[in-house]
C-alpha cells in the first residue's frame, strides 16, 4: 500500500493529532518526537512514503514548533501532497548531502527525544552522531496511549473492517474444510477478506486438530479431518484500520468434552466483554475472562494474555494483561479473546474486537459464538 488511504480525515484532523502528540511528548519530559515511516506516521500525517529505504524520511514534531518533514528531495512530489493535506512543512534534502545535520538544526542538540519503534538503527545511529547531546526513548514506550483512543470517524473505519471480517466468517463457515489443508482454508480466508474490501492481510490462521493447541500456529499442510476442532483467527487492514476476529469452529459433531470447552471459553469471552467499562483497568478484562477459565479447572491452559489494542496496525497498546492498571476510556478499541489450548489435542480461542462506550463495552464483531459445525 503506497501513498494516501481513503481515510475521510482532514488538514484540520491530521494537525489536532500532531498538537496532541507533541504537547503529550512534552508532558512526558520529550523534547520532541522522531517519526519514521510506518503507523505512526500515517496516523499523525496520512503520509506514506514509495518506498521505505536507506534515505531518511523524518517527522519531526516538537512542542511550540511547526511540524516538519524531512524527505529525501527525489520523494518530494508524493511528499507535498502529503504536507498539503497535512499542514505541516517539508525540508527535502538532495543526495550527497547531510540528512542528520539538517534535523539536528531543528532539535534542541541535548534534548531527549522519543523516536518511532520501527525507525531504523541506521537511522536513529546517524542521529546520535549528528547530535551526541541528545537521547531517545521509544516512542510506543513514552506515549502508549497516542493512538489508543479513536474519534469518531476512526471509530465508522475500525466498525466497517470488523463488519468485513464478520462477513469472511459468514462465508468461510460454509467451505469445505474435511480433506483440505490447513494452507486452502487460509488462502480462502485471504480472498474473502480482499473481497470485502481489505487491501492489508495480516494473518489468516487456520489451526486444526492438534495444532489448535498453538496459538501461534498459523496454517500448514495438514489435512483438516472429521472430527476436528479448527480455530479460525483472521484481519487486517481495510481503508487503513484493523480487523482480528477468531472463531473455533467443529469439523461435524463434537464431543461432549469438546462442547465443554468452548462453552467455557465463550463465557470466559462474555465475562471478559462484561467488564469493558470506562474507568476499569485493563487488567480487569483480563481477571475476569481468566478467572472463568480458572474456576473450571483449564487456568493452566489459558497462556496468553487476553487482548491487545487496535487501529492503524492490528497490535497495539493497550494491553488488556495483568499489571496494565491503565484505565479504559471511551473510544479505545482492543480485542477480548480468551482461549484454551490443550497440548497434542486441540485449542479453543473466541477473539472480538470490543470498543469502549459511556455505557459499557460495544461489540464490533457479532457473529455467532456459539460453536458453529462445519462440513
Ligand atoms: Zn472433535
Ligand atoms: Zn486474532
Ligand atoms: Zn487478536
């Protein structure tokens, strides 16, 4: 995906989100912040560059300072769309001169400054050098909550992708899946979200059997057979927001244990879902979904953490783990998805993306989470 999104944000939008960040960055003791292509990036300017190369492509946002871009000049032309729609002022450079000397000169040479994680070290090394005053913090580090609450017209993005997920799902439900890999059930899930208007996907995991017990199992060569559990887990990006829905889903009937297990996993998801409050820790999120879990005698199989946020990318803070005492607030969005793995078995994990309203958690997948049998 190169140049702008069809994100419905303006100047205005765009120049609101660079104020917040650099008066945010200055609360937290930052002189500044070092952008480099990627998430942040597109969120703070709606600017992604061609290619993201060897060449120093740099926001620079301080507090009391115009914004400034730094673009390699051969980029410039994509570049001044970009800083048109985004207000801010562009310093190109030529090949054979100094990038790093030229954004020293707009930083304060002994400030501490919090740069983006996906910069690279090739980058943030020949910055320590040009301005050996100064130091760098991560950027996801210093202002977890940048990013993390949406407006209003992110919020119609992050509905309409997980709108596209749920239509996946209502597809993918109705494939074959006894006698296919593993690897055809994924490239299905691929397409479909493409169809329903993805242009990013991220992962498409189709873990059947045995393999269900891995969370981190992505899709393989196995044959999916009667009799198996198969845990779907599948998004990406639609108009530059996120999607991550899972659901288990049973090769013909189950068995009595395998019922079990799932029914446990939705109520740990519902309980979970539950406590999305504004003013609940995240980590509330996670004890609730883990203590039904725990109180039916599977805690131990329960490995990870409950959820992780959501938007420009598909994980981001907030975590909803224990010892993230952070509050929700209003407009956050971030998954709920408890599962249980049992080694050489199967696994069992119910993933939806909920954001935060005044009132409670709001559900922005809505497919059905009872156990759907498949064919
Ligand atoms: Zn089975
Ligand atoms: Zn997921
Ligand atoms: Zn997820």
């Amino acid at each position: 995906m190169t140049g702008s999104t069809a994100a419905p944000f303006t100047a205005d939008d765009y120049r609101a989100r660079m104020e917040r960040a650099a008066r945010t960055a200055a609360d937290a003791g930052l002189a500044g912040l070092l952008v480099a292509p990627g998430p942040d990036l597109v969120w703070l300017t709606g600017y992604t560059p061609p290619a993201v190369t060897e060449r120093l492509t740099l926001l620079v946002l301080a507090a009391g300072q115009d914004p400034v871009l730094v673009v390699p000049a051969l980029e410039a032309p994509d570049a001044h769309r970009a800083a048109g729609a985004a207000a801010l002022t562009l310093r190109d450079w030529t090949d054979g001169k100094d990038p790093y000397a030229a954004t020293a000169d707009l930083l304060d040479a002994s400030g501490r400054f919090g740069i983006s994680d996906n910069a690279w070290a090739l980058h943030l090394l020949a910055l320590q050098q040009a301005m050996p005053g100064s130091s760098h913090a991560s950027l996801t580090e210093a202002l977890p909550m940048l990013r993390a609450v949406k407006d209003a017209a992110e919020l119609d993005l992050m509905a309409a992708a997980g709108a596209a997920a749920d239509a996946t799902f209502e597809e993918i439900r109705n494939v074959p899946f006894a006698g296919r890999p593993e690897s055809e059930v994924a490239a299905d899930l691929d397409r479909l979200l493409r169809r329903h208007g993805h242009e990013q996907v991220d992962f498409t995991i189709v873990a059947s059997g045995p393999n269900g017990a891995n969370p981190h199992h992505e899709a393989g060569d196995r044959v999916i057979a009667r009799g198996d559990m198969v845990v779907l887990d599948f998004g990406g990006l639609r108009d530059g927001y996120g999607s991550d829905t899972s659901r288990t889903v049973h090769v013909g009937e189950p068995t009595d244990e395998e019922r079990r297990v799932h029914d446990i996993v939705r109520e740990a998801q519902e309980a979970g879902f539950r406590a999305v409050r504004p003013g609940a820790a995240c980590q509330d999120v996670d004890r609730a979904a883990r203590e039904v879990i725990a109180a039916a005698g599977y805690g131990e199989y329960f490995i990870h953490r409950t959820g992780h946020g959501i938007g420009v990318t598909t994980h981001e803070p907030p975590y909803m783990i224990e010892g993230e005492e952070r509050p929700l607030v209003p407009g956050m969005c971030f998954s709920v998805e408890p599962g249980i793995y049992l080694p050489g078995r199967f696994g069992v994990r119910i993933e939806d993306i909920v954001t935060v309203t005044e009132d409670g958690g709001r559900r922005l997948n809505t497919t059905a989470r009872e156990l759907v049998i498949v064919e």
